[in-house]
C-alpha cells in the first residue's frame, strides 16, 4: 500500500501498475482506493495526479462512508430494486395462477404460483433470456466497426472478476451481470474483447486501436470498474 498525504489528509491507496497510457482512480465502495498507472510511472507525476483528484477522492470517500450499507442476500420480495441495462427498478413480487415477469410503470413486476423461490428463479431465468438476447443484438452491431475476415462466437459465462474475456480468436465471453448495465456499457466491452482479435495484450498498440473503434471508451472503463 502506498500513502498520499494533502494537508490534513492521510489516504492509503492500492498501486497497480499495467500497459497503459492513462492513469486512473477507483474508490470502491468498501472506500478501499485503487491507482492504476502506466508502467514505470514516477511517483511525482503519481502525486501530481492525486492531488489534482483530491476533491473528488473526498466527494467519492464521504459518498461511500454515507450511505455505505452491509451486503445482504437478495430475498427476491416486493421493494428490492434491480437495474436493467443501466435504469434501476423495483421489484413488485404478485400471485398469480400463471408465472411471468413483465415491466409496468418503473417496476419489474414477477407473477409467481407459489413463493419467493419461484420469483428467484423466475427473475434469473428473464435477466439471463434478456443477456442472451441483448448481447447477441450489441455484438452484431459492434461487429460492424470491424472488417475481420472471421468472427469469434459470443458465449456467456459467470465471471467473478471479469466484464468480458478472449479466447483465440475463437470465442468471446461475457459476464451475465452485464445485463444490470447500459447498452453503452455492454458495447464497450464487446469493442475492447474484439480488439483482442488484432492485439492480444494490453500493448499501446491495442489501446490505439481501442480509441479508434471506440473514442469514449476512458469514461464507460472507469464507470465499470466502479460497478
């Protein structure tokens, strides 16, 4: 861990250093601080940039102190809110002698026969239908931004520390949590997996291209990484 020190203020921050030409700051809700840099990056230029940040650092740490809340298990009730591509929603849980999930006035209401279960299950089977659904549509589009001889399929898979991931110009995964975010979101990481296809690392090369394809991609990263 390193320390950064503005007048009165002690912050401890985690420093990654990666391919990169940018660097970033991430304050996670568990008000753990995140730098990452380029590669050999001089501490003077490091501190010249948290100082320049320091406002916002505060904003963010004071945010999180505010309204942080313990992680609790989803207990798929009436209430619960729940985000779809980037809006958030509540939950509205109604009996029913049919079982179906449908959207009504800023609201995801799920019909259930029985109980709470069935609501899980329900809601996890539409989030999932509409990924499959959504990401196919977002990946034929951002396709178009490439003139690659060959194509990799889209597949979805369950990933702990991922938005996305490549496999040898053969298959491109997504992470199904995804679908909680805007399609902004969604077609950034299709881009930058895509690029993969030309350059496998994070080489400056890579981030050239990623520019290219997809100018506003700094800002929907840096939002990601705070979901």
């Amino acid at each position: 861990m390193k320390e950064f020190i503005f007048g009165t203020f002690v912050y401890q921050y985690q420093l990654i250093e990666q391919e990169r030409k940018t660097l970033s700051l991430t304050v996670t809700p568990e008000l753990s601080i995140i730098l990452k840099c380029p590669q050999s990056t001089d501490m003077e230029r490091i501190e010249k940039f948290l100082r320049k940040k320091w406002f916002w650092l505060e904003k963010q740490l004071n945010f999180f102190k505010k309204y942080q809340k313990q992680f609790h298990e989803r207990k798929y009730v009436s209430g619960e809110s729940y985000y779809y591509l980037g809006r958030q929603y509540k939950l509205s849980v109604r009996n029913s002698s049919e079982s179906s999930v449908n959207f009504s006035k800023g609201q995801i209401i799920v019909c259930v026969k029985k109980n709470q279960q069935d609501a899980k299950e329900l809601l996890k089977k539409w989030f999932l239908m509409r990924a499959e659904e959504i990401f196919q549509d977002r990946f034929r589009e951002m396709l178009k931004k490439f003139d690659y001889p060959t194509t990799p399929k889209l597949k979805i898979r369950d990933m702990k520390k991922r938005w996305g991931s490549f496999l040898n110009r053969e298959k491109i995964f997504l992470n199904p949590k995804l679908i909680h975010a805007s399609k902004e979101c969604i077609d950034y990481v299709i881009v930058h997996e895509l690029c993969h296809f030309k350059y496998k690392n994070h080489s400056e090369k890579f981030w050239k291209f990623l520019e290219e394809k997809y100018p506003k991609w700094k800002r929907i990263k840096d939002h990601l990484e705070v979901m």
